[in-house]
C-alpha cells in the first residue's frame, strides 16, 4: 500500500464522514424539530422510550445526536432520567441500521437485482436526482433539504467505496495481516475500536471504516468482534462532552449511555470468550464480511437491550451513586419563568426544535405580560399589597424572559433554518420587545394606583365605570393578540389593527369626559391627572398589541417595509373590510351615558378606588 492509497484512503474517510453529515443535517431539518417533540412528549414509559429511540435514531442516523438531545431534555427538567434509560436504549438499537446500509457495498453477483442494490449502481441516480432537485428548489426550503439527504447518501455510498477500493491491495499484505491479529486480543481489540470512535465522535462512521476494512477479506472475526465492541463504549464520549458544564441530571443521563453500553460489553465478552473456551467457535477464525459486522452489531446492541431492558432503575441509581446529590445554589431562574429551562444549548444543534421551544416559551412570556394586565385593572378596582406585589412579581419575570430569550434566538438566528422558521425567529425578536413593554405598562398603571391609595385619592364612580369599559377593551384585545401570536394566525393578526382604532377612539372620549368632570368641579385635579395616566398606559399597551398583530403579518408574508407603514397599508387597503370590523368592535365597547350622577371623589369609601 503505497502513499496513493493511504492517500485515496484518507480522501474516501472524508467523503464518508462529509456525506454523513449532510445527510444527517438534512435529515433532521426535513423532520423540522417534529422529532425532538415527539422524544420530549412521548416516553411516558419505558419501552415506549426504546421504541422512540430506535425510530428516531434510525431515521437521523445518529444515536449520538439522539443521546445529546436526551441530556438537553433531562438538563432542562422535560424528561426525567427513569424515562431517558429507555430512549438510551432504543438509541443503541437505531444506529445499527447505518452498518446495514453499509453493508450493500459488500454485494456482489451478476444478476440484475443484485447489480442495482450495489451502491455504485443506485448511488449516482440519487445523486443526480438530488442535484436537479437542488437547482429547481428556488427557496423551497423542504425540496433543498431532501436533495441534501440524496446527496448525502450518494456522497457517503461513494466514500465508503472510495475506502474498501484503496484497502483492497492490503489483502495481499502479510504484515497487514499480521497486525489485525493483534486485535484478536479481546482487550487490544475493544480498547482500539473504543479510541478509534471517540476521536472521530461517530460509531457508524468507526463501523464504516471496519466494513470498508472487511473488503479485503483479510479481517477474521477473531478480531471485528471485540472492535465493534469498543466502538460502543466509543460513542459514549459524545454525550459525557455534551454533560459537561450541565446539571447533574444531565450528568446522569450521560454516565447512563456510557453505563449501558460498558456493563453489556463486559458481560457480553466475559460470557462470549467463557463459551468460546470449551466450545471454540470456528467462525471466529473466518473472514469477516460487511453483512456480517452488521449482523453482529445488531444483535450486540439488542441483546443488550433485552437483558438490561429490566434493569433501567439500577442504571439510574448507578448513575446517581456516580453523580451524587450537592448543595444546590439558589435557581437563578425565577418559578413563573419556568419556560425558560427548556432553552438548552443542545438544543442549537437541533435548529427546528430550537425555534418551537422558543415559540413556546416567547408565547408563555406573553401570557405572563398579560397576566400583569389583569392584576393591574384588578387594582383599580380594589387595592391590594398582594396584588401590586404579583404585578412586581411578573414584571421582573418578564424582564427575564426577555433578556434570555432574546440571547438565545441570536443563536438560533446564527443557525441554517427553514424560511418559515427563519420568520418565526424574526417575528420573536422584535415581538418580545412588545410583550417586556406591555409588562412595564401593567407596572406603570400599579405605581400609579400605589400613588393614588397613599395619597388617599379616588376616582369618581362615572370616572370608574368607563375606565373598566375601557380596561376591558384592553385585556379582550391582548388576549387577541396573544391567540394569534400562539396560533402563528395572520388572520387574526390582521384584526387587531381595527381593534385597536376603537381603543384609540375610546380613549379620546374618556379624557373628553374626565377634563368635563375637571371643569365642572366633579374631580380632583390630582386624581384626574393619575387617571389621564393609567388611560395612557392602558392605550400604549393596545399600542403594542398592534404592533405585534403588524409585526406578524409583515413578516409572515415577506413584507420589507417597517411596523407602521404595515399599519398604514392594512387600513388603506382593505377600506370596506376595515370599517366592517371597527363597526363590529366599537359595538361591543360602549361608555356609560354622559347624563349619570356623578359622585365626589371624596364620597368614595377610603378603602376602594371607585365607591
């Protein structure tokens, strides 16, 4: 083997490698996270969780993203580690179907059938076909990922052919020859397969080059054997790195993989060379095929997940006696923003996922602005220290949904994504900004009643009445906003906007009526300002909601041009609609007649805002 063939070896290595990871990529964004939330959902059991596991694995073609996301899962507290044994499991089982891929490079015949299962045949097909779907895609976000996994395929077919064609003079070798029965050793041989995985971070890759090795007809059983071994304690590197830095939880998930895969390895060769010594299994000492590895990988892996199948709790107290129980400091995470765990950097990898838990966490953080809303009109009605304290409270929770999730999409932003969900992305951005200042407002108005009830102030009953017509016009078209937002509904989006023109009007008329009142004696100069200032903030949070309503359609619909003349063109454009909506909101909202008695501010019980 000359300095051309390690040369053409190396080269075939990296085609291998690099058409994997295309195609694994592409894979996972054609599932667009729709994966990851079934992981995250459904494991309710145990051999549900292999069942996941293995078909997951198996349709990503690599057990050690599957594995990384489980430690995300169990780090961010959405799976616990009784339900991530199973999905460990089913893991090992899934990444057995790449070495039967594989193994179609070892076909050989002349039939017709048989000549077009060999990937030299079929490769080339998929990757012309890839190509031409990559060219026409012209943004089609789905066709360009599809073509990646044909080329992928057809790139990784074509490096392991590349690889078994550049070992193949090496059959005639007998210093070769002579090396690979070193590995015969049972220890030598694990211990080789095990680094051998760790450093290139991939079992299948690892079982790839072992097969591609298998061409020469050279490698006696003997010694695959105890590789393929190895290899599975190899993969196990992957997810102790991605534990690093991580809760213990996670921690624990890691030493799991590593764990499962250690105890059925030793017991596995403890209990296999056992045999062999009385025994003497003869196909050990013939030559190892690529169906073969793949027969042998398979039932390894299975096998291990039968017999450890009852023994998952063992594994998690295993783990746990490894990764023990410490003083933890205090959460820095606040309890309502409890959303916010599930924002874990592995999570990055997994691009789609990553922009649904951010979805869901940004529309949490929008519940809890809206949550701040009601509190703070409930305050108007009547004070309380409690109330004003929850008002505090969801502020501050707000505040750190914001700084949070806006790092965090930055991130993902940085990401290669689907254009749909580059737009969700975009949309957050700027729509969390929107939901911190609904927040502020929500604080700004109990300040405002804070004021008010310790100046011992009051608002006349007249006043009281259209201030709640008003209020409740506010919270009705912040939870619009809020449906829509969580819905990802431009339709409902696009209604806001006339909504929001009835609050406009509505607050026109309400400071109309309270400098009415002012003039006519009927208020106090210092009440009336603090309530000219809560109508303000309650208008600036209607403010807000249309932004977000503009945001969204701009946005979802591939608009360049800014909020406001997103605004302005909803309005323009749809005239006749328009009015027929603003009619049908302004209907709903009706402010007391102006003839009514109106009390003194002074009339009002001291410890009620209103009488």
């Amino acid at each position: 083997m000359d300095i051309f063939s390690v040369l053409t070896l190396i080269g075939g290595l990296a085609l291998f490698l690099f058409g994997m990871n295309i195609m694994g990529d592409g894979l996972v964004k054609v599932s667009g996270g729709k994966l990851d939330s079934i992981l995250e959902r459904l494991t309710s059991n145990r051999l549900k969780g292999v069942l996941l596991g293995t078909v997951v694995t198996a349709i990503i073609q690599s057990s050690s993203a599957t594995t990384v996301m489980v430690v995300g899962f169990v780090n961010s507290g959405i799976m616990k580690l009784t339900q991530a044994v199973g999905v460990i499991m089913g893991a090992n089982i899934g990444t057995t179907v790449t070495s039967w891929l594989l193994s179609l490079t070892g076909i050989s015949g002349s039939g017709v059938v048989l000549q077009m299962l060999k990937p030299s045949s079929f490769s080339p097909v998929l990757a012309i076909i890839g190509i031409i779907m990559m060219m026409t895609a012209r943004g089609n976000a789905r066709r360009r990922d599809i073509s990646y996994i044909l080329i992928g395929f057809a790139v990784l077919m074509f490096g392991m052919t590349t690889m078994s064609g550049s070992v193949e003079p090496l059959a005639d070798n007998p210093q070769f020859v002579s090396i690979l029965t070193i590995f015969s050793n049972p220890i030598l041989g694990v211990a080789v397969g095990a680094l051998l995985t760790a450093v290139i971070q991939s079992s299948s890759a690892s079982i790839g080059i072992l097969q591609a090795l298998c061409i020469t007809g050279a490698v006696p059983y003997s010694a695959a054997i105890p590789i393929i071994m190895g290899q599975n304690i190899g993969t196990c590197v992957t997810a102790l790195i991605s534990g690093i830095g991580a809760g213990k939880n996670a921690k624990r998930a890691s030493m799991i993989h590593l764990y499962f895969n250690v105890i059925g390895t030793v017991g596995f060769m403890i209990i296999f060379y056992a045999i062999n010594h009385f025994v003497h299994f003869a196909f050990l000492s013939a030559p190892a095929t690529a169906a073969g590895i793949a027969v042998v990988h398979s039932l390894f892996n299975i096998g291990c997940c039968v017999v450890l199948f009852p023994f998952g709790n063992f594994l998690v107290r295993l783990a746990t006696l490894s990764i023990p129980d410490k003083k933890e400091e205090p959460a820095a995470v606040h309890e309502d923003a409890s959303e916010l765990a599930v924002l874990d950097e592995r999570f990055l990898e997994k691009p789609a996922y990553a922009v649904k838990i951010c979805w869901d966490a940004s529309a949490q953080m929008a519940r809890l602005a809206r949550d701040a809303v009601n509190l703070a009109v409930d305050l108007t009605k009547t004070y309380s220290e409690h109330t004003a304290e929850q008002i505090q409270t969801l502020e501050e929770c707000v505040d750190q949904y914001e700084a949070t999730l806006g790092s965090y999409l930055m991130k993902v932003s940085n990401k290669s994504l689907w254009r749909s969900d580059s737009r969700k992305v975009s949309i957050m951005l700027q729509c969390t900004r929107d939901f911190e200042r609904i927040a502020d407002h929500a604080a700004s108005i109990r300040y405002l009643i804070e004021e008010m009830h310790e100046q011992g102030l009051r608002i006349t009953k007249g006043g009281m009445k259209e201030l709640l017509v008003y209020a409740r016009a506010v919270i009705d078209i912040t939870d619009q906003m809020i449906q829509a937002f969580e819905e990802n509904d431009l339709i409902m989006a696009k209604n806001i906007e006339p909504f929001e023109e009835v609050i406009d009007g509505l607050s026109v008329e309400l400071k109309q009526r309270h400098v009415d009142r002012l003039r006519r004696g009927k208020c106090s100069l210092e009440a009336g300002m603090i309530l000219e200032d809560i109508i303000t903030n309650l208008e600036r949070i209607s403010d807000h909601c249309s932004n977000v309503g503009a945001c969204m359609i701009r946005v979802g619909s591939g608009g360049g041009s800014d909020t406001q003349t997103m605004l302005d063109e909803i309005i323009v454009q749809n005239d006749q609609w328009f009015s027929e909506e603003y009619n049908r909101a302004k209907k709903k909202y009706i402010l007391p007649e102006k003839k009514e008695k109106v009390h003194i501010a002074e009339e009002a019980p001291p410890e009620e805002i209103g009488g």
